[in-house]
C-alpha cells in the first residue's frame, strides 16, 4: 500500500470519532471572506452586467471570485444577470445548480422591463434532480408569450450561507480544493457556499 498523507489520516481520524463527520471546508471559509471584501458592484437592479440569453442557450456558468457581487435585499451575493427577449411563444427556462462538493444554494429574481420584481423563486423551491448524470439542484419556470418577464437574476441568500445539508453517497471523493470527507451513513456534508456551477438552459417547449 503507498504512503498516505498525515492530513488525510487525520481526517479519516475524525471521522471516525464524530457522528457528524470531518465537515470543515476551509475553501467555503475563504469564499465568504471574499465576498464580504468584495464591494457591491452597481448602485442598482437596473445597472447590473446583464448578458443576452437567447431561445437555444444551454450552457454551464461558473459563479467565483471573478464574478460581480451585489447587495440584494435578501443579502451581499455573488450573481448570473441575464437579459430575456420578449417570448412570441411558450417557453422553457431551466436553472440548476450543480453539486461539485459544496453547492451555491440559487434563488430566482424576475425583473420586468423596468426592473421591478415581477417573481422570485427561492432556494426551498428548487429540487435535487439527475440532468446528463449529474446531480443538480434544479427548478423550472413556464414563459408565455405576453409574459413580462424581461430579466433573470441568479444568486444565493444570505441566509443559506454557512449552513448545509447532507446527500447519500458512497465513498470518499477529491474535489478542487481539497478532500472532501464524507459524515457517517452513507451521507457527504454540502456546505452552501457562495461560488458554484450554473445550469442555465431556454427552450422551446
């Protein structure tokens, strides 16, 4: 058998000795110090850096340290800002999250076309869902055409960072960052962190 790190023994350790498991992730640690030091980026919704998102778009958005913050009224986030064309037809929007060790736990901000909120779709509404043999933290929303829907913001509260919750696993994985320990049943620890990989797909129906 080849060398084993102290550090991982002593993870594997600790485990063993709390029914919790070895749950502290510096990197989440060091994510929160960063965006507390990060200045809001626009003094409002209606400045915000929003990009195009046309009917066909499917692709997977990285939220880190790069990205702009803003302080919402649910909380300082880090953020996804996306301009909607108008729908002349019913239309699809997927966003989810992906679990990658820690998880960014989103929230939904729907803006019309002056930027008043229209809708908001929290994080207790989106659902643990398999997509493309990834696990994903997962929410669909109906646009039909007429909707006023013309803006969607994609950030966490302030209120889900620093908490967690466990999913059933099996074994032990290295994600970027570190070892990831898992807690005792079966169950790998997701700290709700302020970075995280974004799903975001509109279709047709």
């Amino acid at each position: 058998m080849g060398t084993i790190s102290s550090r991982f023994l002593a993870c594997g350790l600790g485990c063993l000795l709390m029914l919790a498991g070895c749950i502290t992730l510096p990197r989440v640690d060091e994510a929160l110090q960063t965006l507390r030091a990060t200045p809001s980026c626009c003094s409002g919704l209606d400045r915000l850096p929003y990009q195009f998102l046309p009917v066909g778009h499917a692709r997977t958005h990285e939220i880190d340290r790069a990205s702009p913050a803003f302080q919402f009224p649910e909380g300082k986030s880090y953020f996804l800002a996306f301009r909607i064309a108008e729908p002349d037809k019913a239309l699809r929007l997927y966003v989810g999250s992906y679990y990658a060790g820690d998880i960014f736990m989103p929230m939904l901000t729907l803006l019309d076309e002056r930027f008043d909120v229209v809708r908001q779709v929290q994080a207790g509404e989106f659902q643990r869902v398999e997509a493309r043999g990834r696990y994903q933290f997962g929410n669909t929303l109906q646009l039909e055409p007429g909707d006023s829907v013309r803006y969607l913001i994609v950030h966490t509260p302030s209120n889900e960072l620093g908490r967690f919750h466990d999913t059933p696993t099996v074994g032990t994985g290295v994600m970027a960052g570190g070892v990831v320990a898992m807690s005792g049943g079966g169950a790998m620890r997701r700290n709700h962190s302020p970075f995280g990989k974004i799903r975001v797909e509109l279709s047709d129906r």
